[in-house]
C-alpha cells in the first residue's frame, strides 16, 4: 500500500511538474474534470462487481483516486502553495480510508492493532504537511 501510495506521489509530481510550466486553458481542465469524473464512474462499477468488505475498500479506493485526482487539477490549473497542500491532505485522507477500511476484514486484537497503525500513519502524514512550509 505504502509503496503504491509512493508511486502514485512520484507519478503525481512528475505530471505536475511538467504541466506546471505549461498554462492549463480553461478548456483544458474542463477535459480534464470530466475524464476524472468518467473515471470514477469506471472504477465505481468495477467495484459493483465485489462483495462484502472487498466492495467496501475498492469504493474507498475510487474515491480516494478521485478526490486526489482533482486536487492534483486544481495544483495544475491555478499552482499555489494551499493548492499544493490540498494535494498532500487528500493522498493522507485516501491512504487513512483504504487503510480503515482494510481493517474491517480483521477481527478482535488484529482489527484493533490495524486501526491503531492507521490512526498513526494518518498522523503521521498530517504533521508531515504541517512540517511542509508552503
């Protein structure tokens, strides 16, 4: 998961950095919304595919995608320190949902201890962007 996240950090900054020397124009991020939001439809309806708790975390999975996705447009489209931010906070929130979400298959002491590492990952990753001077 971590190492996925970190990919998705590494493509996400890539892409951002490239697009940032180029001005989006208002065309362009309106293409770009709705390919996110077509997106996230696709992915919602591969998620209708599962059952139980697997179902649960791809939603999460797919929402989490989406709403890093648009902050990552809004970074594009108008670059800016509390855009940035915004990016950081909406890949700290995914990561906490998915993770939470994955805890549900666990039971007892298990389920406990994962929501435990979760909650302080989750912590973790918001004194980091604190930490961050924007």
């Amino acid at each position: 998961m971590k190492k996925h996240l970190l990919m998705l950090a590494i493509a996400s900054s890539c892409l951002l950095g490239a697009q940032a020397s180029n001005a989006m124009s208002k065309d362009e991020y309106k293409a770009a919304k709705e390919k996110i939001e077509a997106d996230y439809k696709v992915d919602k309806a591969q998620c209708d595919t599962m059952k139980d708790n697997a179902k649960d975390v791809c939603m999460k999975e797919a929402k989490g995608k989406e709403n890093v996705a648009k902050a990552e447009l809004e970074q594009s489209y108008e670059p800016s320190a509390s855009h940035q931010r915004k990016v950081a906070e909406e890949k700290v929130d995914a990561m906490y949902a998915v993770a939470k979400e994955k805890c549900d298959d666990q039971k007892g002491a298990e389920k406990t201890a994962c929501e435990k590492q979760a909650k302080a990952d989750e912590a973790k990753g918001k004194a980091d962007i604190k930490a961050m001077k924007m």
